[in-house]
C-alpha cells in the first residue's frame, strides 16, 4: 500500500513538472492578470504596428490589452516608469527621453520592425530625371543625382516669389526636419540659388508634391520613408554627403552656431517595452523581436489606410488574415492557432 501511495505520489509530482514549462511559457505578467498598455500612437505605420502586436499578444498570449493616448513625450515617460509597457515604433537616435531610460535600465528596444530602416532625405519626381513616355514628359534634368548638382538646375524648380531662384520644399516650421534642412541649405552653399519654402502643415506639404506630380511639374523637396506618397509615385532620392556623427549632431542642435554637411541619421525601428514587462514575458519578447515589415509593404500599407481611411485595428486585422505567411514566423505554432481562431470567429 505504501508502495503504491509512494508511486502515485511520484507520477503527481513529474506531472506537475511537465506542467511547469507550460506555466513558464505564459509568462507571468499577463497570467497574473495585469493588462498590457500601449502606446497609443497616431501615425499610420506605428497605429498599425501598434494592433498588430495587441491582436497577437491578446489572442496569441492571452494578456489584456489597452491602448493608452498621449503626446510624444508623456508617453515616452509612461514607458520609462512602466506606467505603459509596449510602444510598438521608437524611432531609434530620436527621443532623449528613451535614450536616458534605456541607459537606466528602465526600457529594452527589441526587435527590428522595418528592415535597414528609415529613409529621409530630398527627392525630385523620377520623371526630372527619366521623363515619363507615357505622359509625354521629357527629363528636363538627366544629369541631377546629386544635392550638389541643384545650383545647376535652379532654373529647372523655379521659384514664382523670387526669379532667378529655385524652390526647395521644405517640411513645416516648428518641425525637426525643418531646421536640419534650412542648415543643410546654408551649409550646402544652396541658400543662394535656392529660397527655402516652408509649407504651413503636413497636409500642405503632400498636397503641393501631389499637385506637382499630377501635372508632371517639376520639384525637389523632402520627404521620408515609410510614407504613403512613397507608395503611391514614383521618386528619385539625391545623393547627400555620407552621413557624419558630429555633424548630424550639429544640425540638429538648437544651440549649434556652426554646422557641417551630413545625410540624414538612419532610425532604426524598434519595439520599446518596459523593463518589468521585458522580464516577465520572455517568450512573448521573443515573438516582438521577430516582427518585420519590409519597406515596400509597409509603403503599401500606409498608402491603402489614408487613401481608403482604414484604422489601424482594421488595418491589423486585415493583414493577419491576408498575410500568415508573413506573421507565422513570429509566433509558435499554438499560439499562431489561437491568432487565427480568433481571425475566424470576429469575421
């Protein structure tokens, strides 16, 4: 009798190991219960972003999840005191306040959502360069590869304030990009054969390149990817001098009384997750760092949610159903079944 209270005793206690893994793998942040808040970003690539890691994380890992709105910074220090534990896009060498708390140990960036990076920098339309046969547009710059080959084609992009004068499109005032660039123009010895023209938003700056697209004008301004309009025309980005650390740093500081040339710095795309979060969920950090978009799709994407004003839990949800292919790679089998289970029973 007491040999078979012992072996019953045993086959609890293995059973009770084999369930231990099973237990590890759920983490212990979201089987305790606790939600998972995100940042709720705004733009359209990391609003997608964003809902794509939620629906996996909810339905794939069994956390509750939450969205929490804010600005920039407010958010950014909510990461940094894990008052919110995901921000699905930080845009590497961008934010201070990330930087101070990954230094501090407060925030881990994992993963590389957009392989090789952002993209920004000044671009004409490719038909300057190539003409456009089927539109009946004859290049009108052949040679231009160059920012350093603009003062040749001043009169190419006139400017109808200042004859004589090219316009370069800058981005609004106020903006970051905005100021590196009225430097590079000083810098670039442009600022004399080029006025530099600052649209008053956003809005206004894609409007006047779409504008301009669409009646095959000519026009050299700045813009960045991933973006909707990268998407939808065809673009040649010109060549800037290599990027410069120091430099970079130069023309991006308020206080800097002297700056030198330097190509725009390349963000890397991260995951930004509170550090509590990062240890209590290391098989759901895991699938983070392996969640990848490439460029194009991405360009795609944010194109087909401002043109057909999707959001971006719509847009999530649409690419988890159209694209298994992709997301699968991310997740373990069980854990992709729950995500489709899902899929199935909300359509």
């Amino acid at each position: 009798m007491k040999v078979k209270q012992w072996m019953r005793a045993s086959c609890i206690a293995l059973a009770a190991g084999a369930l231990m893994p099973a237990v590890a793998h759920a983490g212990t942040w979201c089987s305790a219960g606790k939600p998972v808040r995100f940042a709720g970003v705004t733009w359209e690539s990391g609003s997608f972003t964003t809902e794509v890691l939620r629906f996996i994380t909810e339905k794939g890992y069994g956390c509750k999840t939450d969205t929490v709105p804010g600005n920039t910074a407010a958010t950014e220090t909510a990461l940094s005191r894990n008052d919110l534990q995901v921000w699905a896009e930080q845009w590497t060498g961008r934010s201070e306040i990330i930087a101070k708390a990954v230094k501090d140990g407060n925030v881990k960036l994992i993963g590389d959502t957009l392989p090789g990076g952002t993209n920004e920098g000044w671009y004409v339309p490719e038909y300057v360069i190539k003409g456009d046969p089927a539109r009946n547009i004859k290049p009108v710059a052949a040679n231009l590869a160059s920012v350093s080959d603009l003062p040749k084609y001043k009169d190419v992009f006139p400017d109808d304030e200042e004859p004589g004068k090219g316009r370069f499109l800058n981005c609004p005032s106020g903006w970051d990009c905005e100021r590196v660039n009225t430097r590079l123009l000083k810098v670039l010895k442009l600022d004399d054969s080029y006025t530099d023209f600052r649209p008053g938003t956003g809005a206004a700056l894609d409007a006047a390149i779409t504008s301009a697209y669409e009646r095959g004008k000519p026009i050299v301004f700045y813009y960045w990817q991933p973006a909707a309009l990268m998407a939808k025309y065809k673009f040649v980005q010109l060549k800037m001098p290599p990027f410069d650390q120091k430099c970079w740093e130069t023309l991006r500081a308020d206080n800097s009384s002297s700056q030198c040339a330097s190509s725009y710095l390349v963000s890397h795309l991260k995951i930004g997750v509170s550090t509590p979060f990062y240890q209590a969920e290391p098989e759901l950090m895991t699938a983070y760092s392996k969640v990848s978009f490439p460029m194009d799709f991405l360009n795609k994407t944010i194109l087909e949610m401002t043109s057909k004003k999707i959001d971006g839990q719509a847009m999530a949800r649409q690419f988890l159903k159209d694209h298994p292919d992709m997301w699968k790679q991310w997740v373990p089998a069980d854990v992709a079944q729950k995500v489709q289970a899902a899929l199935a029973s909300s359509s």
